[in-house]
C-alpha cells in the first residue's frame, strides 16, 4: 500500500526532527561525562524525576542523598552545594533531553496509527525505533547504576553500549529520512565500487566509534599526550601488559587510545582514497561534492581529536569531536544511501 506525499514528508521530518535531538543529546551527554556529572542523580524516576529540586530543603535532600555513595565519599568529599547544582544541572538536562526524544517519538507515532497513515513496512520500523529508544533508557540507567555501588566510575562497556545505542538509533532515523526523500537520477559508472568504499568505511568508523566510548569510559585520553608519537614510541610498551592477551584491547587504556590512533590514520586515509578516486573516473559532480564533504568531516574530525588528546582532554575539543563523530557518520550513511540505486521517488 502507498502513501500519500503529505504523510512521507510529515515522517520525514519526524525522523530528522529525532536525528537533531539524538545530535544534541550527545552533545550534552558529552558534557555530562566531562563534567563528572553522570552519577549526580543517585536514582531512577521516569516520570516524578522530570520534577528537579526547587526549594533550598529540597536541594539539601538530594545533596545528603548524593553523599550517600562513593562518588562523593571518595571523590568529591567537602563539595558545597553550589558546586552539586552544577553536576546536577548537566545530568538533569540529560535526562529531560531523553525523555523528550521519547515524547518527540511516541506522540507522532500514536497520531500516524491512529489516522493510519502508515502502510506496514513503515508500521515495522517506527516500532524497531521505540523499541531502541526504550532499551537506551533502560542502558542509561544500567550504565549509571555501575557507578553508583564500590567503585564511583562508570562501566566502560556500558558507557560504550549507551554511546552505540545513541549512534545506531541516529543512523536509522538518517537512514529512513533518506528513504522518504527523492533523489535525483545520477549515472554513476562505478557506482558499485564506490558503494562497497564506503560501506567499508563506515564499517571502521562504527568500529571506531565503539573503540571512542572505551577511551572515554577508561579515561585513556589523559595517558601519551602527545602527537604523533606516544611519548618516544610508535607503540606504547604497555601495549600487551594484562593477561589474557585480548583483555588489552579493551581494558587498556594505553593499548584503547593506540587503537583508536590507529583506526583514525585508516579512516584519514580511506576518506581521501574514496575522494581522489572520485575525481579519476566519470563520476557525477554531487558524488564528487558529497565525497568532499565526508574528506572534511574526517580531516576536521581526526584534527579535533589530536588537539583534544594534546590539550589532555580540554572540554570544549572532546565535545565537538563527539560531535563531528556523528556528522560524520550520517554523511557517509547518505552517501552509501545515495549509491543504491538512481531513485527519483522516495520509498513507500
């Protein structure tokens, strides 16, 4: 069954009104962890929690309750009051902001039923998506709640999980915004080619993305400050320190930051391989203009994470590079998009 154009463009701009969210709430979420923020909300309440401290009595009892475990007790001890409405603001935020993509997905999808404006491929993948946003609540909290008991950090692997959760959500709402919107009709000799270039690398980039998460839940951005080397090595000697050997690749954070150096030298310098091959074929000027486009958003990318690696994590840096990370990967999402056939109707 078809749809009318009127539906395809109000779910068009449902699916990136919730990408601009997901952009947003990484920012934050960015902030959040830079801060030390996350564990300052010591628990989870869906619905009473959107109410935040008002009076000066409430203030103290959520600042007695936050003294309550170790992140204080152990890290934070003698912290005034001022200083906790600052880390709560941030995770308070951050938590709004999720409970407001919920809404901005919940409420159009009751409309849409309701008037039964979708057919059932669209049906299937509007609930797939309130079934991921729900589960990244539910990581939000599993991730929160490691920090909470011993020892006042975080689970890098639930940290992880919680970033990829946000990536793979972000992807599909380009990915179906982008089947919703017409392209125009391009002759791409080898578009084959060009479509498997950048399968592979967003492949890496997803894996790269994974290995980002391990180096902010391990804080491993603070060790080998230095660029290019890592101090006087190429490879730190540390590398293969922990036995079994493959615990190193994600629970060192010395081997976790060689990784994700590594990874980004490949990405570099597939993005100008992809770019340059472009220009050696007869490929279409917007193959050539959007391959420029994922050139940048790399180079701007693998530049942000040295200076935030060499300013040892300065703040600002950390968050445009979490930040450009998602630009980066929504662009070559279009781009691979683009390249699977010469649509001029969007989907049905």
């Amino acid at each position: 069954m078809g749809m009318e154009e009127q539906d395809k463009r109000w779910m068009r701009a449902w699916f990136i009104s919730g990408a601009v969210l997901i952009m947003l709430i990484l920012i934050v979420g960015g902030i959040t962890r830079l801060t030390g923020s996350g564990l300052s909300m010591t628990d989870w309440k869906p619905i009473l929690g959107a109410i935040p401290p008002i009076t000066e009595a409430q203030w103290e009892d959520a600042f007695d309750q936050y003294k309550q475990f170790p992140e204080y007790q152990q890290i934070n001890r003698g912290m005034e009051l001022s200083e906790f409405k600052f880390i709560f603001f941030w995770e308070y935020l951050h938590r709004m902001l999720g409970r407001l993509i919920g809404i901005v997905f919940l409420v159009p999808f009751v409309y849409f039923v309701a008037k039964k404006k979708m057919n059932a491929k669209w049906l299937k993948r509007s609930v797939w998506l309130l079934i991921l946003g729900g589960s990244q609540g539910l990581m939000g909290w599993y991730m929160v709640q490691s920090g909470l008991v011993d020892v006042p950090y975080v689970n890098p692997y639930r940290l992880t999980a919680h970033l990829m959760l946000a990536f793979i959500i972000f992807g599909f709402c380009v990915w179906y915004a982008a089947d919703l919107t017409k392209f125009k009709s391009q002759v791409e000799p080898k578009k084959s080619e060009f479509g498997k270039w950048l399968k592979i690398l967003f492949g890496i980039v997803i894996v790269q993305v994974a290995w980002g998460g391990l180096v902010a839940g391990l804080d491993a951005g603070h060790v080998y400050n230095t660029f290019p080397k890592m101090y006087q090595y190429w490879v730190p000697p540390e590398v293969m320190a922990l036995e079994p050997w493959y615990q190193n690749l994600t629970e060192n954070s010395s081997t976790v930051q060689f990784i994700h150096r590594t990874l980004a030298a490949l990405i570099g310098i597939m993005a100008i391989g992809y770019w340059v091959r472009l220009f050696t074929v007869q490929s279409s000027k917007s193959a050539k203009l959007w391959g420029g486009v994922i050139f940048v958003l790399v180079l701007i990318q693998y530049l942000l994470g040295v200076f935030t690696l060499i300013t040892h994590v300065q703040i600002t840096l950390a968050v445009l590079h979490q930040f450009f990370a998602i630009l980066l990967v929504g662009a070559i999402l279009i781009g691979i998009y683009s390249m699977r056939g010469n649509r001029i109707q969007p989907a049905d």
